[in-house]
C-alpha cells in the first residue's frame, strides 16, 4: 500500500467537512495536534498506521494499492539500431570471407 500524493488536503478538507478541529481530531485518533497539523500543511507524510485511523475517523481514503513499475515484455523488447551482438556477427562475416 501507498499513500495518495494529496494526503494533507484530504484529511483537511475531510476534518473541516465533519466540523472537527486539531484537537478534536487528535483525540479521535490519539495523535499529536502538531502531528496532525504537519500533515495537513506538507510537512510530513503519516505513516500507514496513522493514515489507516485517519481514514477511519474521516471516513476518507488515503491508502491505495501501490502501482507495480511497467516493465517491459521480453516480446517487444528488440532493441533499435546496431547492438554490440551485431558488430561481434558482422567482424565475423567479415574474417570468414577474407579465408
């Protein structure tokens, strides 16, 4: 799991939504106001613990599946223009028609 990239703008916009404030939310989730308050401005990234009770006392979603990186099949991989395997082919072509 991953965070979404604008976790401080969905968990303030959710906390000013339900009518809470930094205290109140502190004591829903039993964390630090100026915890809280870093999130919500950049600071600092929660960790997953703390976006987990986040997203439950805001009923929010922070945490998203992360995404796997593209990689590319073997199939479609041919490489372009001349490789290091086609210079050693082409000497070799060359030596067998000089004998």
């Amino acid at each position: 799991m991953e965070l979404v990239s604008d976790v401080g703008q969905r968990v303030r916009h959710a906390r000013e939504e339900a009518g809470m404030s930094h205290e109140d939310l502190g004591r829903k989730t039993r964390e630090k106001v100026s915890v809280l308050r870093k999130i919500e401005i950049g600071k600092m990234v929660p960790d997953l613990g703390l976006a987990e009770k986040l997203e439950h006392t805001l009923k929010i979603t922070l945490r998203v599946p992360a995404e796997e990186p593209k990689v590319q099949s073997l199939s479609s991989s041919k490489p372009h223009g001349t490789t290091l395997g086609d210079i050693i082919q082409f000497q070799m072509k060359d030596k067998e028609a000089e004998t």
